[in-house]
C-alpha cells in the first residue's frame, strides 16, 4: 500500500512565483517521515519552468509530476475572461478521475502558506463522505460572502481551497460526472464557479478545522472583528476556534484582502522568507503582478502587517 501522501496544485504560466512558495513551504514543512507526491494540472507550463520545480525538489524526499490538462475539457463552464478564474479552477474537479491510484487526495490552492505537516488531515476518517473541507459561511438566503442557491440543502457553506478528498468513493458515485452536470445546469448562475459547483454537487461533506484555512486577514490583523469575513464565519466559528487558528495554523490563506502577497510591494515578512527560498528562475513577476503592485502602491494598500 502506498503510504505516500498525494496533494494536487493546479495553476498556470501566470501564477509561478506563487506556486513555487506553496510548493516549497509544503515541503520544509513536512515531517520526516512524510513523503509527498506532487501533482501540478496546469494548461500551459513550459519545460524550462518544470525542471526548475524538479530541481526544486531534488534533494528531498518527495516528488512532483505535471499533468497536462486541455481548457477545451471545460469550454462549456462559466468563467472570468481575463481574469483569474478561468478554466484552471474547475481542474481540482478532475482529480478522482486523473489520479485512480489513489484512495485519498489533497487538493490546496497555491495562494497559501503551509506551516504544518499535512499527514493528520489525509488521515481524517472519510468512510461515507466524498470529501472534506472547511467551512465558511452558514447557508442561507442572507448569506454575505457567497451566493444562495436554494437547491442547496446543505447546513454551510464549504471553502474550495483546501478539499481532503475520497477519490475512490467518488469514483463510485461518479463524481466527475456529477459535476458537470451541475455546471451544464447551472452555468450562468455560477458566481463562485468551483465552490458552487463543490457545494451544489454533494451533500457529503465532513468538516476540516478552521485552522487549514486560516484567512489573512485573521492571521496578521490584532483583533478578529477587523477581518472583513469576521462578519459571517463568526456565526460558523467560536472566536476560541478562531483565536486557535490564529496561534496554530496549519495553512494561511492568502484569499480576500489586501491581495496576493507576492503582489503587494512588500511581502509579509515570513512570505518573503520563502520567496528567496525558491530557485531564481521561478520568482516571475507577470505584468500583472507589477500593476497590482504599482496599484497597492499608489493606494497605500499593501499587506496588513508582519
């Protein structure tokens, strides 16, 4: 039985710097004993930039592969043309179907920092759910952060960034296909298009702790109630279970404000630690990145603090 710990990233040419510190606080954070198996779906990473990542990785115990995946899988989905969220994000979708010889698989979002080992969360007991992840909002027609659909029956709402997932159930329940349905269904109602999707398909579901997807704005600001999203995930969460998270995260989450810390004209601090930790040839700035940064700039709006 293989023991190996397999975890899927999915991004694209505009996204490596960023990739690259996930990838390498994963890592040097693993105990060990733990042994990852890296998988990257990606549209467009050119050979150069996959040797860098194999580099990267060459003197340590685990190992990363790159799967080729065609947009045209999902030229049907909604998506934010010229955005970010484009075909890339509905590639975690994929991955029951893509990796067979797993029973269990982690899918995380390459805008986060990993500060703990992943072992005790692969290990959640999974027997009867297709998947599990963090909770986000309560559901309802009122909800602040996401949108409602009332086909969904579901007591919360569950973040897409981080999914403990039991691919061999859903090979069983057709999971990949169910999926699609709902998005052939929904489409254009679509606002959230993974996390909808996520949460519309299933309704089995187990909760990861708050800590796996500890926000930003929770992390570095002093007082919870100054985090945008204290509004509604404190009707989810005690501020113990926050506070905790805050103390002992297992993942930061660099989602909602100020931004991408790889795009703020400078970094938090331990962001920046791994920023000179990866290969030199993997720090691309996009011209987008340096628009963003010019922006915060002139805004004043950088990162919370160190």
């Amino acid at each position: 039985m293989n023991k190996n710990i397999p975890i899927v990233f999915t991004f694209d040419k505009r996204i490596v710097l960023g990739a690259a510190v996930a990838i390498k606080s994963l890592i040097e954070t693993a105990n060990d004993d733990t042994v990852y198996d890296i998988y990257v779906f990606h549209p467009d990473i050119d050979d150069k930039t996959i040797l860098c990542f194999e580099k990267m990785l060459a003197n340590t115990q685990h190992k990363i592969s790159f799967e080729f995946i065609d947009k045209s899988r999902f030229k049907h989905a909604p998506i934010n043309k010229g955005g970010s969220w484009t075909e890339i994000v509905y590639y975690r979708l994929l991955i029951a179907e893509l990796l067979p010889q797993y029973d269990c698989v982690i899918y995380s979002d390459v805008d986060v920092l990993f500060m703990k080992d992943m072992k005790e969360v692969y290990e959640l007991n999974l027997c009867g759910y297709e998947f599990a992840a963090v909770r986000a909002e309560r559901n309802s027609s009122e909800m602040i952060g996401h949108k409602y659909f009332k086909e969904n029956d579901n007591e919360f709402i569950y973040w897409s960034g981080f999914i403990v997932m039991n691919t061999k159930l859903m090979r069983e329940n057709e999971f990949v296909d169910r999926c699609f349905d709902v998005i052939n269904t929904y489409n254009d109602r679509l606002k959230f298009f993974d996390l909808d999707t996520l949460n519309l398909v299933s309704s089995k579901i187990k909760d990861v702790p708050f800590d796996y997807c500890t926000l930003q704005s929770v992390y570095y600001l002093d007082n919870l109630s100054e985090s945008e999203e204290y509004e509604y995930i404190k009707n989810v969460y005690t501020d113990e279970e926050l506070l905790y998270a805050k103390e002992n995260p297992a993942i930061v989450h660099y989602a909602g404000k100020p931004g991408k810390p790889w795009r703020m004209p400078v970094p938090y601090s331990d962001y920046q630690e791994y920023i000179v930790k990866v290969p030199s040839e993997l720090r691309k700035y996009t011209l987008r990145d340096y628009k963003k940064k010019f922006l915060a700039k002139v805004k004043g709006s950088g990162k919370i603090k160190s």
